[in-house]
C-alpha cells in the first residue's frame, strides 16, 4: 500500500529526530547578603536602600541586615523589614552570610565573625589600614573586594567616581560653612563684593565636581594638576571659564596666599604632600583647608586625620578638615547613589552566574579583588605592607 496518502500536519524536516534540549540553571544565584551596622568612623551611610532590598529579594536573595543599619541614612528597621530584609541584632549573623556589603572595612573584631571564602565588598582606604588587618583577613581565606578597585566595563573606577561626585560637591559646600563660621566670609559673588578666592588641587572625578559647585555658587576658582590631559578635560567641561595650572611651586605658593578655601582632591598613595607646612604658615588666617583624599595619602602636610565629632582642627591659623568619609555628611544621598551601584552589580553578576563564573570570565572583576581566598592579589598593597603577592591570573584561569 502507497503511504502518499497518509496525511500528517507535519513537514519532513519537522518529524526528524532532534537532540534533546535539557535548561541549564546558571549557578550562584540565590545567596544570602549581609548588611552589618557600621561601627567605625561615626559612619552614617548604608550600602542599601530599602526598595533595593526588595528589588534582590524578588530575585530570590536573602538579605540580613543589622538592627540600625540604616538609621544614619534615615532608613528605620522597619522600612527594611517591610522590603523584605530580614532583621538581626546580633552582628555575627549579619557577618555570617554568603556575601558581606559594607562602607567601611570590618574591625578585627568583626572579621573573627566571617566564615571562610566569605565575598566582602567595602572600601579599603588603605593610609588607614595596617599590616595585621590583611594577615587576618588572609586567615579566614576571604575573597576580599574594594570600593578603590572596582572597574566597570569602560575600564572606569565606577564607585570611586560615583562617591568622587559627591565629594567633590559637598567639600565645597562644607568649606562654605566653615568659612563662614571662621571669618564671615560667603563663598559665592555678591555684587560689588569681591568673590572668594578657591583653589583646587586636582582636576579628576572630585576636583571636576568641586570646581562645578564652587563655580555655581560665583567663587573664583583656580584648579592644579600634574596631568595636562586632566586640565585640558575639565577646561573643555568647564567651557574655559576656570584658570588652569599645572602644579608649579611658585605659582602655588602665589594662589595658595591669596586663597580663601584650599580643596586637595589628588591621591598621594606612597608620595610626598603637594603643600608644604611652610606654603600653609603663609595662607590668610581663617582660609579653610579641605583634604579630601587624605584616607589615599595627604595632599596638605599639616592636615590630620578627623572624626565627624571633631571635624577640624585649627593649625597656624588655617581650618583643617581631614574626614575620610566627608561624603557622610550627605549620607541620605550618598546611600541612594551606592545603592543604586551595588543593585546593578550583584544583578549583573547574577545573570552571569555567580562572582565565581564572573571571576573566570571578566578581568574587571579580577582587578576589584585584593584577596583571593586569603591570598594576597593587588602589588600596591603587597609593596605597601611587605605581604607576598600572588598574580590573580594565576590563580583563576
């Protein structure tokens, strides 16, 4: 009998035998965050916002965070509980997860709370940092990543431009305020009345967005830098209206008397400060200076470290303010903008499938790591504190 006539739906391709297709889940998914209080530094920013927690909770993540957490940012207990958080008092709980958010890096008290191959992610600011503090962390083999060191697909240091934004505004603001207090003087240019004098040490991230707030509030604005490609960037950003130099001593010492406010916005890691003691003794009494950068190494030598209590100290008659987290005093705002970071960087990693898989596959995220399971992976440190240093592409192919 002819089988022509049998009828069927479908084509000839259609009723080959094809491969069996079977889902593959992408591992590293679901993992546990947590959220401990910070206890340094009179800190008062958050690594999350509560609408960010619940946005990673829908993605299946479980996120335990510290009773108080959120409190210096204006985010009570119970807004984080709502989202979906869950609320510990106890620390080590908190230190105790897959994955461990933080602003400031964890005491050695908190770090004997960690559980081995844990991911820390917090900043590192390695001039207040000692050698002991990386033995212990190395002791628990953490994987350990660093605000400093965190590269986005650009090849750009995205949290450190993102928190430089805001310091770069509120250093201005904050030298506003002590200017007032320390000689009635207002920044900004009122008619008839002679503008402040500000001079800007560093024409980066920070220095860009101090030279924008202090241009908006009418000072006079004068910016150094070693970097002519730096100089030339901000000019161009800046529509020329801000004289540029690169870092001259004489025309220096010129600027640094006749300025008002003196804002240091250049990394000085393992080099020698920019503005001598002797370049300070011939400042105007009652100018401010703000070192910014001091967590990364002094660009002012007589600024000290400060505390949120005792944000200043006065020196041959010149307000200095050396606070490692200056973007603290904005801390509402400054939680918004790392929250919005790190919800699209545990998002991304979870479509990858994991940091694991990330670290095989992505040199960025090589280059955030400073430990690998308790190994030693960033020269700069290693150099700094006589540490061994293992390559980090030796140890993840």
């Amino acid at each position: 009998m002819s089988t022509t006539n049998i009828f069927t739906p479908f084509t000839e391709e259609e009723l080959m035998p094809k491969e069996e297709k079977l889902e593959v889940i992408k591992k590293g998914k679901q993992f546990s965050i947590g959220i401990p209080k910070e206890t340094s530094l009179n800190e008062r920013r958050a690594c999350i916002t509560p609408d960010a927690v619940q946005v990673l909770i829908e993605h299946g993540h479980e996120i335990i965070i510290e009773s108080g957490a959120g409190q210096g940012s204006f985010f009570s207990d119970l807004l984080y509980s709502e989202s979906g958080a869950k609320i510990t008092n106890d620390p080590k709980e908190a230190f105790g997860q897959d994955l461990i958010l933080k602003v400031n890096p964890p005491t050695e008290e908190e770090i004997d709370y960690m559980k081995p191959n844990t991911y820390l992610v917090s900043a590192l600011q390695i001039n207040l940092r000692d050698k002991d503090y990386f033995l212990k962390l190395a002791e628990k083999k953490v994987n350990a990543i660093a605000f400093e060191f965190i590269v986005d697909e650009y090849k750009q240091l995205a949290l450190v431009r993102l928190i430089g934004e805001i310091a770069g505004t509120v250093s201005v603001l904050y030298a506003s305020e002590l200017l007032a207090l320390s000689n009635g003087l207002m920044l900004g240019g009122i008619t008839g009345v002679r503008p402040a004098e500000v001079v800007i040490l560093g024409a980066g991230i920070v220095g860009e967005f101090a030279t924008k707030a202090a241009i908006g509030l009418g000072a006079s604005v004068r910016v150094f830098d070693n970097s002519l490609s730096k100089l030339r960037r901000l000019h161009t950003l800046v529509d020329s209206r801000v004289p540029t130099s690169i870092i001259d001593p004489k025309e220096l010492k010129k600027a640094l008397r006749r300025a008002d406010v003196v804002i240091g916005a250049l990394p000085r890691l393992n080099m020698t400060p920019i503005v001598t003691e002797e370049m300070v003794v011939k400042m105007k009494k009652g100018s401010v200076i703000i070192d910014i950068t001091i967590d990364n190494g002094k660009v002012i030598e007589t600024s000290e470290l400060t505390t949120m209590e005792d944000p200043y100290i006065i020196k041959h008659g010149v307000i200095h303010c050396g606070l490692p987290n200056l973007t603290s005093r904005m801390p509402r705002t400054t939680t918004k903008a790392i929250s919005n970071f790190f919800l699209s960087y545990i998002l991304n990693y979870d479509e990858e499938g994991g940091f694991e898989n990330m670290l095989v596959r992505k040199n960025e995220m090589k280059q955030s790591l400073y430990m690998y399971k308790g190994r030693h992976t960033k020269k700069i440190i290693c150099d700094r504190f006589g540490l061994t240093y293992h390559d980090i592409n030796l140890l993840i192919f």
